[in-house]
C-alpha cells in the first residue's frame, strides 16, 4: 500500500526534480478534486444564485400582482355583464309581453320597402337598357350615314369627268331655278 503523503500534494514534499508524473490513484484525488470545485462553485456562485433567485421572485412576485389585477378587472366585467344581461331579460320579457305584432309589423314594413327598393331598381335598369339600345342604334345609324355617303361620294368621284361634273351642276342650277320662280 502507497503511503498518503505519496498521493497528495504536501508543502513540505517534494518529489525529485528528475520524476514528474501523475497520481492513478482515483480514490485519493477525487476527493480533493472535488471539494476544492464544491468550494470555488459555492464561493463564486453563492452570488449569481442569489442574483438568479431573487430576479426570479420578483417576476412571480409581478405575475401575481397582474394576475390580482386581472382577475379584479374579470370580476367587474362579470358583473357589468351580468347587469346587461338582466336589462337584456327585462326587454325581452317586454317584448314577449307585447307579442310579435311590432316584430311583424316592422317585418312586413321592411318587406315593403324592399319590394320598393326592387321596383326601382328594375324601372332604372330598363331605362338604362333602353337608353343604352337608342345611343347604341344612333351609333348605328350615324356609322350606316357616313358609309353610306364615303360610298355615294366615292362612286360620283370615279364616275364624274369634267363634263359630266359641270351638266349635273348646270341641271341643278335650273331645278333651283324653277323651284325659285314656282314659289
């Protein structure tokens, strides 16, 4: 069996300069490992633990104060829900007191109105076909015109000559005057 002054590190031993080694033995250093890492995680974490409990009473210490807060607005909504549900009671029970005749009448009265509203409706939109077939036939009319008399003047101008253009214009002057002297 080794001697323990062999296994661990004592101020007044020395090993030779020559021999460096590590100690095997796990059941001699772990210990010692150990507490010496126990010791400095207690020394230097007693104050970030301390820090960390702390920070987190607080927030359960906030969450409870809002958990009051909510819970007091829940409860005065609950009541003010509760009266509007009272009010909502009485009025219903005054209707049914009163019968349906109102409900009815506004029924029949709203029924009216939209068969109203629909007549109108139908009379607007026969007006704006009638007003769109008419502008759509005037349309047609104007184009059916203006082809007509791009054909008549495209005829006169390929059969018309000189001598043919100044007869027809010759015979017009007499018809204008004849049509001046019977009136």
């Amino acid at each position: 069996m080794k001697n323990i002054t062999d296994s661990f590190l004592c101020l007044g031993y020395w090993p030779s300069a020559g021999s460096f080694g590590l100690n095997t033995d796990i059941l001699a250093t772990n210990p010692i490992n150990l507490s010496v890492v126990l010791g400095v995680l207690v020394f230097f974490g007693k104050g970030v633990l301390s820090n960390l409990l702390d920070n987190r009473k607080q927030r359960i210490l906030k969450t409870i104060r809002n958990s009051e807060e909510l819970r007091e607005g829940a409860i005065e909504q609950l009541e003010k829900a509760r009266a509007r549900l009272r009010k909502v009671e009485t009025e219903a029970d005054r209707f049914r007191v009163n019968g349906y005749s109102e409900i009815e009448r506004e029924k029949l009265n709203l029924i009216n109105s939209i068969y109203t509203t629909l007549e109108q409706f139908e009379n607007d939109k026969n007006e704006t076909i009638r007003f769109e077939q008419q502008r759509a036939i005037n349309q047609v009319r104007q184009r059916v015109f203006q082809q007509a008399l791009e054909g008549a003047l495209g005829t006169l101008n390929s059969c018309l000559n000189n001598e043919l253009h100044l007869r027809t214009i010759s015979a017009n002057i007499g018809m204008f005057g004849t049509m001046k002297e019977i009136k």
